[in-house]
C-alpha cells in the first residue's frame, strides 16, 4: 500500500519527471516516424537530435528533478561543486541546445523551408508592339 499522501502524488512537482520521460521518448517516436519519409540530410539531422532531446528530457532533466545531480546556480562558485556535477551540467547544456538544434534544422530541410525560391523570369516581351489609342 502506499505510504504517500494523494495530494503529493498529483503535485505539479512530481508529476514534472513523468511528464519530461513520456515527452522525450514521444519526441524519439515522432522524429522516427517522420525520418522515414524525410530524404537526405533531413532525416540524418532529425534522428540524432532526437536522440540527445530523449536523453537529455528522459534521463538528465529527471535526475536534476530528483535531486540526484545538483542544481548550478549563478550566485556561488564553480570550485565549491563537484567535476561531476559540472559534467552533468554541460553534458545536458549540449545535449539539449544541439538536440534542438539538429532536429529543428532537420524538420526545416523536411519541410522545405530552407530550398530557395524559384528565380522569376523576366516576363517575355509581346511579340507585337501594342500601339496606344490615346
């Protein structure tokens, strides 16, 4: 049986971990799925974005929730943390900004935002000069 309240389980602080693993392998799935019809480079891109956004949102961001790896704040010193706790810090400040960065560019080439516009032709001159009537 469980020994916690109800009220502590449906808080906005427990439920924050659960939320961040069902959305990074949601993520995963999504960018899977949506690999198999990209071509090229689109696919090459969205796929390991995804894959350091799961890592990042399903296994770092929990452990920062649980407190399992310390949260770096900007008021205290970097010497009075841990090598490991910094570690974790960068290794989920990389993850996630080039996560988001391969994948956002990826789903940019699948979309086709990033071809270049078709050049316009100059409209071809009429064959016959049209004469005015004023």
């Amino acid at each position: 049986m469980l020994s916690v309240p109800l009220q502590t389980l449906g808080a906005v602080a427990a439920t924050r971990p659960v939320f961040m693993i069902v959305m990074g392998i949601s993520l995963m799935i999504f960018a899977l799925r949506m690999s198999k019809t990209a071509g090229g480079r689109a696919g090459w891109l969205m796929v390991p974005g995804a894959m350091a956004l799961c890592l990042g949102y399903a296994v770092l961001v929990p452990l920062y929730d649980a407190g399992l790896i310390p949260r770096i704040s900007p008021g205290r010193d970097l010497a009075a943390f841990s090598a490991s706790t910094i570690f974790c810090h960068v290794a989920k400040l990389v993850l996630m900004n080039a996560g988001w960065l391969a994948f956002g560019l990826g789903a940019a080439m699948h979309a086709g935002l990033l071809q270049r516009p078709a050049t316009r032709r100059a409209a071809a001159e009429p064959a016959i000069p049209h004469e005015s009537v004023a």
